[in-house]
C-alpha cells in the first residue's frame, strides 16, 4: 500500500492540510522498492530533453549550492542505510550507497560536480525539487529539477510567481492564495513543512508532462464499474516546503506515489471515504483533476460490495 492515504474527511474540500514535520519523518524520503528505477527514470529524461527537465534562472547559483550543503548532511543523519557525507575542509565526499557512487566537490565550485548543483542533488532522490525565491515579492520561481509533473511543464512555469503559478487550479487563488503566501512568508529554517496532493489518474507512469497525454489518452477508454478499482490509479504527492537560513531560497519537493484504486481500499471505511470524496468534487475541480471522465465508473466500483475472496484461495 502507498505510505499515505490523505482523505481524513467525509467530504472534499479545497484546504492547504499542511503540517509540520514530525519526530522520525525525513524531509526526503526513500522508497527503496522504486528508488533504483525512478533514478534510472530521472536520468534518462534528463538525457533526452534536459532543458524541459532542468532550469535554472542566471544568479542562482548560490541558492543552488545552499540547498545541497543543507540536504545532504540531513540526508545523511536521517537515512544512513543509504546515504554517507565526509566533510573534510572544504571538500566533501557524498556516497550514494543505494546506487554504489561517489562523488567529491567543493560547494561553490561550479567545476567540481558534473552538473548544475540542483540538478545533481536531484539526481540523487526520488523527489522533484523546486526553488523559490523567498525574498522577492509573489515567491517566483527560479531554479527546478522536474522529472514526474502531474500535467504541468517548467517551461510555462519558471520565473513566475506563486499565484501565477497556480492561476489554473480552480479556487485556488480566493480560497488558498493567501493562506499560501502567509504559510510561506511565516517559514522558519530547519522547521520544514508537510501536506499531501491527490490525484485519480489511468496510468501508472511517473512522467505526465503535459506533451506525453497522446501516448496515454487512449486508457481512458473502456473503464467500467466491473474493472475501475484496478484500471484507475491513485497518484500522491508527498510534498514539503524548506526555508534556506543564507538566501532565503524556499525549497519546494515532490514525492510521486501511484497505485491501483484497488489496493488502497480493501479496508471498507478507506472506501466510503474515497467515494464520498470523489462524489463531492466540484465539477471544475473534476475536470482540472481529469477525474470526470472516470469519476461515474469508479464510484460505482467504490460502491459495489467488494469482493470476498476465499479464505483458501
């Protein structure tokens, strides 16, 4: 089952749901079973089409490198199974022991690491990782490594604040904009952030930029009540905000976590919730959810009795 399960309500409801982070949760998580095949993932969407994955606006630099000297010493502490950090003077030696790698550098040395700072921290997490810039006005972007986007692109993104940003969510802007910039504002350093995003999706794959649709706009056909709960997938985004203590860089990463419908709800109050939750969306937020086109099959699979499988099967 996905680590989380985030609806805590009988109805929907657009709220920011952030928390802090609690004793024992790391800021970047590790879900071995996938790490090696999303790394691999990342690596190859940032060979193929590396400006569409990774921008960085000019002056970033040190906003960059902050982030890296922060992560990696709280990498290290948190998940030493799979991570290791020697500082010896200037110069730093980081083991990826999940990967079997090594890598020496000296922070502030464009030279010393084989790619832009942010990018070559995000090529060692599962996580996209996207800075804004906490001491200008609207919060912009200005630097991000974006390999697994729910339907959205660095290119439409980058450099624009955070309310441009979200001007396509429906409600977003009255209901949560200023909730949001407050949330941000009120950022302290090393009192990092929580909350989870859904979504309902027909596809496993991790890559949804918005250009590959035509490859899979084609699984939204044929889904019934009878196979929904194992055609449609549930997509989680495990998110964090960070403040950086030097710049004011405020790191924004997304952890993505799919799985069929079907397995998330085989406890019977997981499946009353979903479905009361489904069934209250608004129709705006539906479609921008690019739930309504599977939303009346799934409820009627969520509302079915389930199956009982035999105890000797």
């Amino acid at each position: 089952m996905l680590p989380y399960f985030p609806f805590e309500q009988d109805r929907y409801a657009m709220t920011l749901g952030v928390r802090a982070l609690r004793p024992g949760e790391s800021l970047i998580e590790v879900d071995e079973a996938h790490y090696a095949g999303e790394l691999a993932l990342k690596a190859s969407l940032l060979g193929a089409h590396p400006r569409a994955r990774f921008q960085a606006l000019p002056g970033t630099e040190p906003h960059q490198w902050e982030t890296v000297t922060v992560l990696l010493p709280l990498m290290a502490r948190q998940n030493p199974r799979h991570f290791a950090l020697e500082v010896e003077g200037e110069r730093w030696r980081w083991r990826n022991l999940l990967l079997g790698t090594e890598t020496c550098f000296t922070p502030g040395d464009a030279g010393s690491l084989p790619h832009a700072p942010l990018d070559w921290l995000g090529r060692q997490v599962q996580e996209d990782l996207l800075l804004m810039d906490g001491t200008r006005e609207g919060m912009p972007m200005m630097a991000g490594q974006l390999c697994f986007p729910s339907m959205w692109s660095l290119d439409e993104k980058m450099g624009r604040s955070l309310l441009d940003i979200h001007v396509p969510v429906p409600g977003f802007g009255e209901k949560l904009g200023g909730a949001t910039l407050r949330l941000m504002e009120g950022l302290k350093a090393g009192r990092t952030v929580t909350r989870c995003n859904w979504a309902v999706t027909v596809t496993d794959r991790m890559d949804l930029e918005p250009g590959t649709l035509p490859e899979w706009r084609h699984l939204f056909e044929g889904v019934t009540r009878e196979n929904a709960g194992e055609r449609c997938f549930l997509r989680l985004e495990r998110q964090t905000l960070s403040l950086m203590p030097r710049t004011g860089a405020i790191l924004f990463t997304i952890h993505t976590y799919r799985a069929p419908v079907a397995g998330e709800v085989e406890d019977a109050e997981r499946r009353r919730r979903l479905a009361n939750v489904l069934r209250t969306v608004p129709e705006d937020v539906s479609a921008y959810k690019r739930l309504t086109p599977v939303r009346e099959p799934l409820l009627a699979w969520l509302d079915a009795e389930p199956v009982t499988r035999a105890a000797n099967s």
